[in-house]
DNA sequence: TAAATCACG
DNA sequence: ACGTACGTGATTTAT
C-alpha cells in the first residue's frame, strides 16, 4: 500500500479550533485555546491516518497574487482577533518542539500551497489526507486526494471526509466542475464577484449541464432561466476573472523535501514543557514519562507490624519535612477514621521513603492518628492537603509547623477550580499522575507530593511576597474554620418547620389566584412557559430577552408589576418559593442529630480571597425582605447562651478610602459622617444637612458602583435613569474624589501592564481578561481590576479578624465561639455570663485588625437569635 | 449539564 | 457600536 502523508491547513485549523473552544487561559493569562483545539484535532487524525508524513502550512497574511487580479480587491477579511493572534508563534513553536514539519511561503495563500502540495504528492504515489476548515478546498479532491474537513460539535470533533466521488455525490459536480461553480455564484468572503443572479442552485445547474463556464458561454442563448444567461453575457469578463480567483494554483513554485516531513515521536522533552507551561491537562497523558514514576513508586512502602510503624515515627520525627495523607472516601476522612479499628490508611512520606499503613490490634487507629499529630510538633515542615478536612481526627501538636499544599496552591492561583494532588504534581513538580488509581496507591502519591511540593510552593509564595499572607494569615485560619464548622449552628426545628407549613399555605394560595389571573394552570417556576404566559398569552410589553427567549427577571417583572397585577402575584410567588424550597425546606435538610447545622466554610474558592460557605450556604440566609428575614428566628444559641453579632460598617469603602488616600474620603470617615450623605452633598451639589432621602440612596448606589468598578450603564440599570445622567453622577463624584478616580485608573494600568492585581496582604488574582481584543471581556477585566483589591483587603481583614477573635477567645478560656462569617460580619455564641466580653473582644480585635488611614468601625449587637442580632 | 433565577455580602 | 455592575451557592427547568 502507498505511503501517508497528512498535510494540514494551518490558519485554517487553527481558525476553526479558536471559534470552537471555549476561551482557555493558563496562569500566565496566555490564551490557549486555539492550540489546544489544534492539536485535539491533529491528534484524532493522525489517530485515524497515522501517516508516514506530515506537514503544517501556513500561509503569510497579505494580498495575494489570485486576488490583486481583481482590481476591486478590499480587503474585507476582518483582522484577526488578538486572542487568536497571539495563538500563532505558540502553535509554531509547539509543532517545532514536536518535530513537526511546517511549510510556509510569502505571497502564497494557503490555498495554492495546499494544491501544490496535494498535487506534488500525489504525484510521487502518496495517498494524501488534507485537513482544512475551507470547502474552497474541496476542488483539489481526487481518487487519492481526500479532503477532511473537522466539525467541531458539542465538544466533540467530527470529520467529514470527500474523495473526489464524494465530492460529485455531496455538490452534483466533480472536483474541477466546483471551480466554474464558484465563478459563477461567487464568494463575498473570498472577494470573487461571480455572476449577479445567480446562486448555488442555478450554477451547479447549469455546470452539470455544461462542466465549464467557458461551455456555457457557447450556450449563453440557451441557458435556464433566461436571466442567467442574459447576466453570463453581460459579465462574461468577470466570470472569467471569477474563474480565475476561484481556481486553486496547483504548480507554484515552492520548495519541498518529502524527507523533511517525515512524521516521527512527537512527544519529545519540549513539547513536555511546553504542554506544561500552556496547562494542556488532557494532552499531557499522552506523553510517556514513565521512567520518574517507576523510581517514585520504589519509595513506596507498606509497614505491617507496630514495631515498624513505631520505628517509622521515630524516623520521621527527625526529618524536616514529612508529607502526610489520610485516605479518604468521597465523604471525606471521618468514616474511615472514626472508628478506632477503622479500615483508613495513614501515608507518611520522609526524604527517603514512603509509608503507608493501618491499624492492627496491637496499634488501634487512635493511637497512630495521635502519632501522627505528636508528628506535627517534631518536625520543621507538616504538610498535607486538606488540613482542615483532617482535623476532624488529628490532634496537633504545633500549629505553626503545619503546610497545607492546597492552600498554598490556590494563593498561587486563585482562578483554578481544582487544587488536588494530581494538579500540584503536574505544575509543580513536572509530576504526571494517572487517573483512577486504587486507594493506597494514590495515597502514597499524595503523601508524597505533599512533601515534595512544599520547596517549590515556599519559593513561589516568597517570589510573590505572600510567605505572611500564608503563614499568618491562611494556615492559621485553617483552625479557626474547622472549629466553627464543628460548632455548628442551633436551629429551632419545630419553628422551622412551622414556617416551612406557613409558607407552603402561601404558595398555594398565590398559584392558584395566578392560574385564576392567567386563565391556565401553568409551571410559574419555568420562565420559559412563564415567557409565553405573560409576553404571548397576556400580552405585556416586553423588552428584554435572554438568549433562549423572554426574560423574566425581577429587575423586568418588576417595571411592570405596578401595572399588572398578575406580575406582582408571580414576584409574590417566587419569592415564596424560593423561601421555601432552599431556605425552610432546604435547611432542614442539613439539620444534624444534635440539632444544629454543621455547614462548611470554604477557603479555597473565590477568585479574591473571600471565604465561601456551602451545604448549606450559611451566608445568604434571607435578611433584606421582611418575610425572608424571619427565617433568621429559627438560628438560636443553646441553652444559656445568647448570640452576639458584629458586623464591619462599609468595610470596602473604607479600604477604599485607605488605598487611594483620598483627602477627602478619609476627612469624611475621621469625622465620622454619615458617607451616604456626605457623597451625596457632594456629588448633588447640596449642603450636607439639606440632603434628601432620594439624594442619598442614590448616592449610596454610587458608592456600591465605586466598589464593583463603576459603569454608566450599571448604575443606570440600578438606579432606574438613564445613562447620561449615571454618567453625570459618576462624574460629579470623581471631581469630589479625585484620588479615588486616580487610584482605579492607576490600578487598572497597573493591572494591564503585569496582568494580575494585589490586595494589601498581597493577595494576587491574576486578570486575563484585561488582554482580551474583545470590548466587553476588557471591560469586564478592568472592573475586576478596581474591584479585586478591595474586595480582597477586605476578605483579609476579616481573616486576620477572625483569627485574633478565636485566639482570645481561647486564651481566655471562654466558652462563646464562633459560629459563623458572613464576609463582613460574625456571629458568636456566647455563653450569657460572657457576653459583654465578648463584645469588647469582636469590637477591639476587628476594628484594630489592621491599622488604616481610617478607623474600621464594626456594629455590635445581641439577641437570643439572629434575627434579634443582626 | 447548562441556563435562569435569586438569596446574601 | 459593543452590552455590564463585583463576589458567591442552591434550586429549578429544560436539553
């Protein structure tokens, strides 16, 4: 059988894979994902073909000389998208790295390289697979020319293949017949004229007749219909010309050595690393580093009797750094470990050696778990993912010496979603890890990356200045975390359920006055037959529409609810439902056998820093509307205790403020006025005490706006005016605070020129949208630009908080704790004889968390629940 | 699994 | 001219 050769259409590809993936940035805020898609696509074909050659054109973007023929040539190809842009030497330097062959040549299109290419292999007996996005293409087909053309289709690729057969099967016409086809219905994208009046249809007609233009012409009279004809005649030059734009050259001078395409191991060392530094995950696999792995997997050990479990720990607790890993299933580590006999399995990995092992009879899982925690205080370094989920279990010993690996790895960059051992040994440790490993042998690994990863960890968290916000800050708040999600909190379970019942009668009555209303029992829950109801049935005016149809937003219902009574029920009903379902229903769901909820707190989630809370989510308990908030009366302090609540006022601003130095800002906090209604004065130009109550809401949506990086048409949105005068506003308040505008402008270009922005701790959130060519991704780069750093000082101001609270609370032997964060407040259950200490020590540690240009001032009150406190 | 909606800061 | 506020998580319907 004839030799392989795959040739593939670069730009083309490249093209097609850029549109087809979604947008993909690696840590660097490159944008990857047009070659990412490039090489998925080249490596299913070459899959398919595995060709004995293989070559990548490319062609230089210019004029060429097919289209200066046509005098009228404009140039209507858009640039390329800068994302896109960037994407090409990246490519290059990836096919390079893999020995890839690639072939490009100036002031030829990458057509006619193609077509020559085809033609030449052919000729030498080569069976040809040519990939390409462009159907243009599809006139080079012959017997031993197949044209592949990928489909990128809900992720996955599809080839359509043509063979020359193909062709005239699909289009009616032979490969070359396709040529005088496209001259006479032409292509506005390739700036061929074509014939005017005639289409696809009546040109494929009157080839399949005729086989060329120039026949055709012979038999213009006689052409169907009529106006064909009459038009061939009249533009019979620039069918010609046509013709001549649409042909593919076949014979252009270009230099090419069939041995230097020769398609060897792809998976060389650099394109390793290259793959590495471009994150490419998935395409990683595909290279074969089996080698490290066997040496790694001749550490691993498995200990079996006590005395060498015991001889272990005297080892290890020598050693400067041990890495530590408690299996665990998907519900976390406590089943495998409550139990004392517990079936878990301990990893500990030294310099020399990994170790795992279980309990026995003579050596019980609480007795190595104490091991493991007496560890913790014997060492420099005690590293482990997940502390947090094992302390649950493990005691330790010294606080200070602990490291937890995911932490670490998310301060690096807080924009990924996964943090696990797999992800820190690909990035970290050039390290890759099967997927699906049994139990012991991912935890050996774990163990073992957890321990090796903490040098390069360290050295990165150095080099970005963020050892303390580690140190001091994330590691301790560790503790505090896993000791508020073990507190838990009380819920009144009858109360609850009553207003669970209370709320299920009110749904039942508004559904059916809205059926009633509607004249059709409907799904009020699904805003699609919501849409059809309201926009179609009723007849409202609609304005607004999502992508799959009318929306029914609140912000949408509610302009319309003043005249439409039905439109105030359905706001009405979802708001019951909403009550009901995640909050009455779903709480009681999560309500433990002591009787309270045990949600988690999540330090590895948000892009700035904040802390985040699930299963349940604790920090959108319903506060804002009046019926909401009385689900905030079922949260109750135990017997003898009563809850203690304080919350920052306007934290941001402050650190606003603060950040940008503005004399005015920080006047107006010093002095303690009301800021709503000094913004206002300012930026309505009226005395401080004339201020009207419109007048300082609305101000007080310019201060919100200032905070999540201002746009005109936000706080139109939000303020119900138009955008001038949201413009106006904006522009009054940056005249009143013009260090404030100095600072967002500065912050943005800052962010623009490295690409990432920081807090005052030095927490970093990388920013990558800000490169974007796109307007509407740039914007929304330059607002996370202005809004991370304050929103992210802030997050870590409550951290430090947070963690000074706890800390006295302890040193002082106390009984209140911690039981919630709410990012700009916290909850405590404080025992009753305790609760104006516990006042003196939220309010002295979380207005002194950090010293400001500006005092932090918090909000204290009490009450026997939250709704009381709040 | 994605999209729409809405609860909070 | 583009089409938006910043950051989360849960529920529901529809694909």
């Amino acid at each position: 059988m004839a030799d392989k050769i795959v040739l593939i259409d670069g730009h083309s590809i490249l093209n097609r894979a850029f549109y087809g993936v979604p947008d993909l940035t690696n840590s660097e805020g490159l944008h990857t994902n047009a070659v990412y898609g490039f090489l998925n696509i080249m490596f299913k074909i070459l899959e398919e073909e595995t060709p004995k050659y293989l070559v990548v054109t490319f062609d230089v973007h210019a004029p060429t000389f097919r289209h200066k023929l046509y005098a009228e040539y404009k140039g209507t190809r858009k640039p390329m998208a800068e994302e896109l842009r960037q994407q090409v030497p990246m490519l290059k330097e990836m096919l390079k790295a893999m020995r890839i062959a690639t072939i490009e040549c100036a002031g030829l299109e990458a057509d006619d390289l193609l077509g020559t290419l085809s033609c030449r292999c052919e000729a030498m007996g080569l069976e040809v697979s040519l990939i390409s996005g462009d159907r243009d293409t599809l006139q080079l087909a012959t017997e031993h020319v197949k044209i592949r053309i990928p489909k990128t289709k809900q992720g996955k690729t599809e080839v359509e293949d043509y063979y020359a057969e193909d062709v005239k099967e699909h289009y009616g016409v032979t490969p070359t017949e396709f040529i005088d086809v496209k001259a006479l219905m032409g292509d506005t994208a390739d700036n061929i004229p074509g014939v005017p009046g005639v289409g696809v249809k009546t040109a494929t007609k009157i080839i399949q007749q005729y086989q060329n233009i120039e026949t055709a012409y012979e038999h213009v009279e006689e052409l169907k219909p009529p106006r064909a004809g009459k038009n061939l005649k009249e533009f019979w030059e620039q069918a010609k010309l046509s013709k001549v734009l649409a042909t593919i050259e076949k014979d252009a001078q270009i230099s090419f050595e069939l041995e230097d395409a020769l398609y060897e191991d792809p998976y060389t060392k650099e394109a390793y690393e290259l793959c590495q530094r471009l994150q490419f995950k998935n395409l990683l696999s595909r290279f074969q580093v089996t080698t490290e792995k066997k040496d790694i997997e001749g550490l691993f050990c498995k200990l079996e009797t006590a005395s060498e479990i015991e001889t272990l720990f005297e080892k290890a607790a020598k050693e400067e750094i041990v890495g530590v890993c408690l299996s665990r299933d998907e519900e976390g580590i406590l089943p495998l470990f409550a139990d004392p006999t517990g079936y878990g399995k301990a990893a500990v990995a030294i310099q020399e050696k990994v170790y795992l092992f279980g309990a026995s009879p003579e050596l019980p899982m609480t007795e190595i778990l104490k091991k493991i925690g007496w560890l913790s205080g014997q060492v420099k370094t005690f590293a482990m993912f997940e502390l947090k989920e094992a302390l649950s279990v493990l005691e330790i010993l010294d606080r200070e010496t602990c490291f937890d690996n995911k932490i670490a790895a998310y301060l690096l960059n807080p924009l990924k979603s996964d943090y696990d051992e797999k992800d820190v040994a690909r990035e970290y440790l050039d390290l890759l890890l099967d997927e699906g490993m049994d139990q012991e042998r991912a935890a050996f690994y774990e163990a073992y990356i957890a321990r090796e990863s903490v040098g390069v960890l360290r050295e990165k968290l150095k080099e970005e200045q963020m050892e303390d916000l580690f140190e001091k800050i994330e590691m301790p708040l560790v503790f505090t975390l896993y000791e508020m999600e073990k507190n838990g909190v009380k819920i009144a379970s009858d109360e609850l359920h009553a207003y669970g019942q209370m709320l299920g009668e009110k749904e039942n009555e508004l559904e059916e006055s809205i059926y009633e209303m509607a004249g059709e029992v409907f799904n009020i829950n699904s805003p699609k037959q919501l849409g059809v109801i309201l926009f179609e049935k009723m007849e409202l005016p609609n304005k607004k529409k999502t992508k799959t149809g009318y929306s029914t937003a609140a912000g949408v219902l509610e302009k319309l609810a003043p005249d439409y009574p039905i439109v105030s029920k359905i706001l009405e009903y979802r708001q019951v439902a909403k009550l009901k379902s995640t909050y009455a229903d779903g709480l009681a769901n999560f309500i433990q056998s002591d009787g309270r909820i045990h949600g988690k707190f999540h330090q590895t989630v948000t892009a700035t820093g904040r802390i985040s809370s699930s299963d349940p989510n604790l920090q959108n308990i319903p506060v804002r509307m009046e019926l909401g908030r009385m689900i905030r009366k079922v949260f109750i302090p135990e017997e003898g205790y009563v809850f203690v609540d304080a919350d920052y006022s306007q934290i941001e601003l402050r650190v606003l403020a603060h950040c940008s130095k503005d004399p005015a800002l920080i006047e107006a906090y010093k002095e303690a006025k009301d800021i709503h209604r000094i913004t206002a004065s300012q930026v309505f130009h009226v005395p401080f005490d004339d201020v009207t109550d419109l007048q300082r809401r609305n101000a007080k949506a310019v201060n919100f706006g200032i905070v999540y990086g201002i746009s005109s048409f936000g706080l139109s949105q939000d303020l119900s005016i138009t955008r001038k005068e949201a413009e106006q506003y904006i522009q009054n308040y940056f005249e009143s605070y013009p260090g404030i505008k100095r600072f967002l402008d500065e912050t943005v270009s800052q962010a623009k020129e490295k690409g990432y922005v920081t807090t005052l701790f030095h927490r970093r959130r990388p920013v990558p949208e800000l490169s974007s060519s796109n307007f509407m991704q740039r914007s929304f780069g330059e607002r996370v630009a202005m809004n991370a750093p304050i929103q992210g000082t802030a997050a870590d101001i409550m951290k430090i908080a947070m963690i000074d609270v706890a800390e006295e609370l302890r040193k002082r032997n106390l009984k209140s704790r911690l039981i919630l964060q709410v990012h700009d407040e916290l909850l405590i259950e404080a025992k009753e004889e305790e609760a104006d200490q516990v006042k003196e020590i939220l309010t002295d540690k979380m207005e002194h968390a950090v010293d400001l240009l500006v005092p932090m001032v918090i909000d204290v009150h009490d009450g026997k629940n939250w709704f009381e406190a709040k």
